[in-house]
C-alpha cells in the first residue's frame, strides 16, 4: 500500500488555501473585508486533523491609499506534525485600490527545509525580483532572478483577497495572472454551482468555485474546488484537493475582528 507523503499532503493544501482566484467580471460594490479581520480553518487530510490556516489583513496606515498587508500562516498539528512539522508565515503587501500585489515576503520551515523569500513587483520595469536564501546553507549567496510580469499581477496571497472583491455570478469565468517568484502563470476559473455548506459557523448558501491552472503552477494532477459564501462578504467556507493521495479539505472556523466596528455575521 502507497503511504502519503505527509509533507506533500500538508503543504499543497496550503498552497491551495493561499491560491483561492478570482472569478467573476466586475467589482463589488461592497467591500468584503475590512482590515483587522482574521480567518481561520481547520484543515482535514480524509479522517486526520493536518493542522490549521490562518489569513489576516491590516492597513499600513488610516489613508485611503496605504497598502494592504495580509499574513497568512499555515502550521500542522497531531499526527501529520509527528511525521512532518510545517510552520509557514506568507507576508503580501497589495494596493487597496486595485489589489495589484507590491511584493511577499515567504519564510518555509517544512521538516529540514528552511527558506527566506522576498518577491517583489516592480511595475516601472515590469518585473518580478526574486530574492532567496537556503537557511541551512547561511554562507551561500542568495538565489537572485528576474521575470517578465504584465501591468498587475497577484501573489498566492493577495489572489485570495481579489477573489472576494469580484461580483460572482453562474457560468462565468475569468483569467487572472499570478507570479509566485517565477514565471507568470494565466489561471482560469469557472463559477459552477449553488450549494449548501456546513461549517463550524453554521451552514450558509455558497458558490461553488473551480480554478484551472495552466503553466504548471501547482506541478500536479488533481482538482480543487471552493466554495464562498452567497453574501456581501464571499467568505471562503470550504477549498477541497482531490489528488492521488486523497481528499485533503480546509474549513473555515471562525472569522474573527479586532475592530468594533465589524460587519454583521452573514446569514
């Protein structure tokens, strides 16, 4: 019998939280998310608990045009953190405005695999800058590349915060550009169905959601699909990998604020 690699298992599933894209054609009126907001999901390997996701955004400053900045971490618990301990920290500044990413600052301990990652979009010259440095190898000199990257491009985090911002309706699709340190990727994503979903906050009306991505962006076969909630907020309730090694699920907990002036709880 094929045992999983519990390191693949856990951290594509981070990958898949963080590369939540957008669908759909037109913004929202209503902006989704406010800063100070915080998102939590429990993340399920087919009956074992993987660990957790979190994914929080603040504001650089009060004005209308200071950056976003959302954190996303990723830590594995119980038994998949016995056979492999991950503890992920991904830092992406964006405009608020339009929601171009500025850049990622990625910091990976995956079991023996230590990394800093610094990605930054210069869009005066249209590139991405890649800086990266082997934390096990602290004499070597940093990885260094430059890509082509067209007018805007997201990062696997700020793509998470764009999908929210777009007005989703049936049958519609998108294709939205995202550069993780290396060449632009093109990604399409389908808007599918109407469905109820159950979580830990309760069981709301959601899309159902289905990214394709081409270009080798995740490097294997499978299928992904999420689910946002049908409400002015399109929270992501629900993203499940169907791959070779199983049904790998994260769920959303809990969405919590650290301002008192939060949005109702959808309904």
């Amino acid at each position: 019998m094929h045992t999983p690699n519990p390191r693949r298992v856990f951290v594509l599933l981070f990958a898949l939280l963080l590369i939540t894209l957008a669908a759909g054609t037109a913004q929202n009126p209503h902006e989704p998310f406010t800063p100070g907001e915080t998102l939590t999901f429990d993340v399920m390997w087919t009956v074992f608990r993987a660990g957790e996701v979190t994914a929080t955004l603040r504001k650089s400053g009060e004005g209308e045009h200071d950056a976003y900045e959302a954190t996303a971490t990723a830590r594995s618990e119980g038994f998949v953190a016995l056979l492999f301990a991950v503890d992920n920290v991904f830092r992406a500044t964006s405009s608020a405005q339009t929601l171009c990413s500025e850049g990622i600052v990625k910091k990976v301990n995956e079991g023996h695999r230590h990394k800093d990652t610094h990605i930054a979009f210069d869009y005066a010259r249209k590139l991405a800058l890649l800086d990266e440095r082997d934390l096990n190898l602290p004499q070597a000199p940093p990885k260094h590349a430059e890509y082509d990257i067209p007018p805007c491009v997201e990062d696997v985090v700020t793509a998470f915060y764009y999908l929210r911002r777009q007005h989703l309706e049936m049958g519609h699709t998108i294709e939205l550009p995202v550069n993780d340190g290396s060449k632009t990727q093109r990604v399409i994503v389908e808007v599918q169905a109407r469905e109820k979903v159950q979580t830990p906050m309760g069981t709301f009306d959601a899309l159902r959601v289905e990214p394709k991505v081409f270009n080798g962006l995740l490097k294997r076969k499978g299928r992904m699909l999420i689910w946002l909630s049908a409400d002015e907020r399109q929270l992501p309730l629900r993203i499940k990998a169907m791959i070779s090694v199983g049904s790998i699920t994260g769920t959303l907990r809990s969405v919590t604020y650290q301002k008192q002036n939060a949005p109702p709880a959808p309904h």
